[in-house]
C-alpha cells in the first residue's frame, strides 16, 4: 500500500518531466509580437473544457445553485461567483451543456443574487456559504465582513457579459443590482473603496481605497460598464517600473496607505482584462482581438508576458505567475512577477515571502498560453495540460522548487480556464447586444438617490476611516 501511495505521488512528477523533456528538445524562440490564439478547439482543447468544467459538475449545491471555492469548502468570494458564472456561459457555448441545463443553473445563481442578505442592507459581503446562500466568515460560520470593490467590479464585468449575450436574464440582473448602496462604493473622484471591521471589531467599520495597477484598472471596468465615474481608479498613473529581464515592468507607486492594498504584479488582472474586455474601454464594440482601445494595458501585458518568457530561456524555470490556492498553509499566496518591488516574489497576504510555495500556475499559462502565441506558450500549455484530476478539474499547478503538485483545486481557476477557452473559441467575451435593458429604461424617468444610482448622477462622497495598524 505505501509503494503504491509513493508511485501515485511520483508519477505526476514523471508525466511532467517527460513532456517538458519532449517540448524542450525543439529550439524555444522569443515571441516577437503579441498575437492571440483563435479558432476552433481541439480535440485535446475540448477536453481541457470538459475536465474544467468537472468542477461545476462535482461541486454545485443542487439546492442553493452555488458552489464553494474549493471542493468541501463552502464560503465563495465575489469573485469566485463570477468565475461561476462565466463557466455557465461558457459550458453552453462549447457546447459541454444544453439550454435547459444552462438556464436551471443560471436561474438558480439570479434567484439567490436578486434575494441575498446584503451587509448591512447595503452591499454583497465578502463571503457566503454555497450550503444555504447566507452570509458566512473565511470559516464558513455565520457572520459579516465587510465587502470587497475588486470583487464587485469582476462581478459587475460578468453581469454585465450575461445580459448582454442574453438579455432575457437582464431585468434580473439589473434588479439586484440596484439593490446595491453605490454611496458606499466610490468617491467622487472615481475611487473604489473596500471595507472590513477593524480587528474584526463590528463596532469599527473602516472604508479603505482598494487595488492597485492591474487589479484596480481592471475591476474599474466593471464600474464603468454600469456608469459610474471611475476616473481615479481607471488612471494607471502614478506608476513606475522595475527592469526585469531587459524588460521595464510596472508597478504602483503610490506609498502604502493601509495593509489592505498588497502591491503585487501578477498575470491574473492583465490576462482577465485581456480575455473579457480585449484591453478595450468600456463601451468600445470592436471585437477585433489584435485592436485595443486601451493600448497601455495591452502594453504592460505584453511586458508581463515576456518578462515571464525570458526569465524561462534565461534560467530554464517554467514560469507562469499570478495569485491563487496553495495545498499548505497559509492556503493562499500571491506569485508575483513582482512583488512590493522585488522580482519573482511569492507573498502572503501580509507580505510574508515564501519562495518555497512558488507554482508554475496552470490558469496563468493558460491565459498567457491564449493570449500570446508563442513557443514558450505552447510548452506551457503542454507542461500544465496534465495537472488534473479526472472529474474534479485541474490542479492549481506545481511548485517550482520541488516539482509537485499543488493539489488544490479551485472554482475560481477552474472558471478562469473555462473562460480563456471561450476566448480561444470565440474572442472577447465581452459583445454589446445594442438592446436597452431595464437598467437603461427605468433610469430613464426615475432615480435611487439614497443608493446614488444612477452612479454617474448622484457620485457619493466617501468618509473614510484610515487604517491604523
């Protein structure tokens, strides 16, 4: 029994370092250009949707609808729901799910989304429970916590992506939208604001400008698709940049304010961004993928990418980078391509580095993989495309330093690889359908002025409480 338990350890080693062994004997040239992966899937591209979606399929509450972040761990994020929700869409038009499959689940997802709790009445909280829909804290026991604007901003971008694909959800959409407190989520200057209890003290509710370059960028968007200014946060400046391989890399130069904006530079943010908006403004209804309406971000992501590609021909190290779950403790860390100014920095949360729990990340190199088309993305795609596990999903990735699998799976990557497949199939993901949607026709005659809607005519004005650490 234990040789069996060490072949099954060691086996997934072996698989990886064969193929990458295959890949490595063909000469890896420097991509030149930024050009994106379209066409039809593959046979084995159809597969990596199939297995993906696995997720969804092992772990969706069939009461609630919703799904946990992890299997056998029910709290999600914001964020993780609209990766749910992008999978949904994205199962349906691979064609993995038939309409009526596809509408039971995104029905289920809207009736929950029209009816949640709301932290203190006023916005969704940070985490809830796929076992009954309530609010819940990192714990899954019941609680309130505060809400996050990145997350919001993501899951405005997929609302906004579901009702303009399908505008028979849009009345739904935009109710429980406006269910939301906009006074609470921006200044007038177009800052996004997050919030906590202090030292989880529900007595001290403090407000916190949230994100920085990449991440605040592109949650902006989500803002900006329903109307709100988001002048400050959609500025790239102020930035500066690091050298990183002959390549400058930038990164937020604001001093840190509070604990509550960890300064990282990872290929999530710039790939998302990529996928879903095209590097377009708000707005834009071009869906030509090689033209971008906001050639800055398109930029820097294209310095991402190679700074990654060079560190590889450089140092031999596979590298694909960005946040995500690890199998040890502290369970989440950010691989940076920088990190608070440091290259190639693995973090915790709190900006502790940890260099032993670095991944070859398999939705990064895949998001790099579809967007930049290349020979070092084809070995990524190769090197990832067997960390899986059959009818659970894909892996997080593997550890740098070791080799092993990081045996986390998660909805949140698994949704993400669910979308950049989408992309690879269709383009950017984010169309326009032309159609005025119920959002467009009752704010025509009407306005929620104690919820600043509509956000471009009543912008609140923030009080905000400074972090004291």
């Amino acid at each position: 029994m234990i040789q069996r338990c060490r072949l099954l350890l060691i086996f997934p080693l072996i698989v990886l370092i064969l193929a990458c062994s295959t890949a490595w004997s063909a000469p890896i040239s420097p991509a030149r250009e930024p050009v994106p992966r379209q066409g039809p899937l593959t046979k084995q591209e159809q597969q990596w949707a199939r297995i993906a979606w696995s997720y969804f399929q092992a772990n969706v509450n069939e009461e609630t609808g919703l799904a946990g972040a992890q299997p056998n761990y029910a709290p999600f994020t914001m964020w993780d729901i609209s990766a749910h929700i992008a999978a949904i869409i994205s199962a349906y038009q691979l064609g993995l799910i038939e309409e009526k499959e596809f509408d039971g689940r995104i029905r289920k997802i809207l009736k929950w989304f029209t009816n949640m709790d709301l932290f203190r009445g006023d916005l969704p909280n940070q985490f809830y429970s796929a076992d009954n829909g309530q609010m819940v804290d990192w714990a899954n026991q019941p609680g309130e916590l505060g809400w996050s604007a990145l997350d919001l901003g993501r899951l405005l971008t997929w609302l906004k992506i579901l009702k303009e694909k399908y505008p028979v959800y849009g009345e739904l959409v935009d109710k429980g939208v406006m269910r939301w407190n906009w006074t609470k989520l921006m200044d007038r200057e177009g800052t996004m604001f997050g919030a906590s209890y202090y030292q989880r003290d529900p007595n001290n509710l403090i407000h916190y400008a949230e994100g920085r370059l990449g991440y605040e960028e592109y949650a902006a968007r989500g803002f900006l698709l329903w109307g709100a200014n988001t002048d400050a946060a959609s500025a790239v400046d102020p930035y500066s940049t690091i050298t990183v391989y002959g390549f400058p890399i930038p990164f937020d130069a604001r001093e840190p304010e509070n604990l509550h904006a960890p300064n990282f530079v990872v290929s999530e943010s710039y790939v998302l961004d990529g996928i879903e908006h095209n590097w377009d403004v708000p707005g834009d209804t071009n869906t030509n993928v090689t033209l971008h309406s906001d050639p800055i971000q398109a930029e820097f992501a294209w310095r991402i990418y190679k700074a990654q590609e060079a560190r590889f021909l450089n140092t031999g190290i596979l590298t694909a980078r960005t946040e995500d779950a690890v199998d040890k403790p502290p369970y989440f860390v950010y691989g940076t391509i920088l990190g608070y100014g440091t290259p190639w920095a693995t973090l915790s949360h709190e900006g502790k580095s940890m260099p032993e729990l670095a991944c070859l990340n398999t939705k990064a190199a895949l998001g790099l993989w579809v967007l930049f088309k290349s020979d070092y993305t084809d070995l990524l795609a190769e090197a990832v495309s067997a960390l899986y596990e059959p009818d659970k999903g894909f892996y997080v990735g593997r550890f740098e330093e070791t080799g092993m699998l990081n045996k986390s799976i998660t909805l949140n990557g698994n949704g993400v690889i669910m979308e950049i497949l989408l992309y690879k199939a269709t383009g950017k993901l984010l169309t326009y359908s032309g159609k005025e949607s119920y959002w467009d026709l009752f704010f025509k005659t009407n306005s929620l002025p104690k919820k600043a809607l509509p956000p471009w005519k009543y912008q609140p004005f923030i009080t905000i409480h400074k972090f004291d650490p």
